[in-house]
C-alpha cells in the first residue's frame, strides 16, 4: 500500500469509527477529509464492501497478526467468532480476504477482540504441545458444499490422518476427490479447520495452501505430541 493510500484508509477508519458512535454520513465524511459526499461513499464501498450507512448497525470484522514457528498469521474475527487463520504470505491472502467480504458483508478493520484473544492463546498452546483441540468458536461462511468438507475436517483427531478419497466418502459424495481438495485449498481457518490431516491415499503429502513444509511441520508435531 502506497502511503497516500494508507492515508486513505486510516480517514476510512476514522469515519467507520464515528459512524458507528452515531455522526451521520455525510459529516462523518468531510470531519475524515473527504470533499464531496459521493467521493466518501465511493472511497468507503470500494475498501470495507459496503456502504457507509449499512457499516453503520455491523460491528466489523477484526483484523490482527499473530506470531508462530510457521511465519505471522492472518486473524480475523466477528463479533461471534474467528472467521480467518491464514498465513501471512499466503499468495491466495487477497482472495481469502475478498471471500471475508462476500459471507460475512461486514467492514474489515485492523483491531482484536475476544476471539482473535483467545486463538493467539490457543496456538501459542497447541505449539508448545500443551493443547490437541481449539475451542474457539467459528464462522465458517462458503458455499453448503465446503462447509460440509470443513466441518468433516472439523472431526479428524489431533495427529490422525485420512485420504481425500476417503474424506469425500465421509461426506457422501465418493469419487469428489478434486471437489474436496478445491474446499480444502478455500478453507481460510487452516491448523484450526485441520486440513493438514488429509493427505494422498500412498501417505504422501499433497496441495497445502501454505506450503508442504508447513504441512509437515503439522503433522509432525502432532505426532511427537502423540508420544510425549
């Protein structure tokens, strides 16, 4: 981002943030710099995907970074739940971010809540091998199709592995093995979404949005977790 552009988006936050205590429209555009009022809706459409009085009653998506051995991670939250862990360099990011947009249709805001609180403990846990399960609450948002993968995903235990052939059975729809991998690539909650579990029917490791050597890393902590 250029710093015009940061600029920008930091008068877009301010007027999030006065809206939301109440300023209507259009003095919550011209107090954050905007000139025109149609310049300010246009701005604020195109960065938080909706318009300035639909932001005005949703409380936003929360964005944050947390630390990990596997690079920083990508947190997002409603005020209901995590909605995104990904990694940070992940080149499908934008995409991922884009599809925050289209389910949950809320503006997206850099910030934490109790969710993104309670993940950042949560791994910090699951790394040092002191947690096997996340209790942190979800929000899925994809197509019926995907979160039916997901929520399959959702019940493959710490350090156990399975096929796609054989998570596409689990589902019903044997024989959608590449439909299954294409949910697993969109799953934007990855490590808590375990989609590191499902690997190639010989035991070999296939398609990991974050790379095969974070799969790994998983899969291997996860196994000496098992032992220890």
């Amino acid at each position: 981002m250029t710093l015009q552009g940061y600029a920008r988006a930091r008068r877009l936050g301010l007027a999030l943030d006065a809206l939301q205590r109440g300023t209507p429209v259009l003095p919550a555009g011209f107090e954050s710099g905007f000139e025109s009022d149609s310049g300010f809706r246009d701005a604020f459409k195109r960065i938080f995907g909706v318009t300035p009085s639909e932001a005005r009653g949703l409380p936003p998506i929360v964005v944050t970074l947390i630390a990990s051995p596997l690079g920083p991670l990508v947190a997002a939250a409603t005020d209901t739940g995590l909605c995104m862990l990904e990694f940070a360099d992940r080149k499908k990011l934008p995409q991922q971010a884009a599809d925050l947009r289209r389910w949950f249709a809320r503006p997206v805001v850099p910030g934490t809540n109790r969710f993104t609180d309670q993940i950042a403990r949560e791994l910090e846990e699951y790394f040092g091998g002191a947690r096997r399960e996340f209790t942190v609450p979800l929000k899925l948002g994809g197509t019926p199709f995907q979160e039916t993968v997901w929520r399959e995903l959702l019940a493959i235990p710490y350090g156990g592995t399975i096929s796609y052939e054989e998570l596409a059975r689990r589902i019903g729809k044997p024989g959608a093995q590449r439909a299954v991998g294409l949910a697993n690539g969109r799953n934007r909650i990855p490590i808590v979404v375990p989609c590191h579990r499902v690997i190639q029917k010989n035991g070999q490791l296939r398609g990991y949005g974050g790379g095969l050597w974070r799969k790994k890393f998983l899969l291997d902590l996860e196994e000496q977790g098992l032992r220890a």
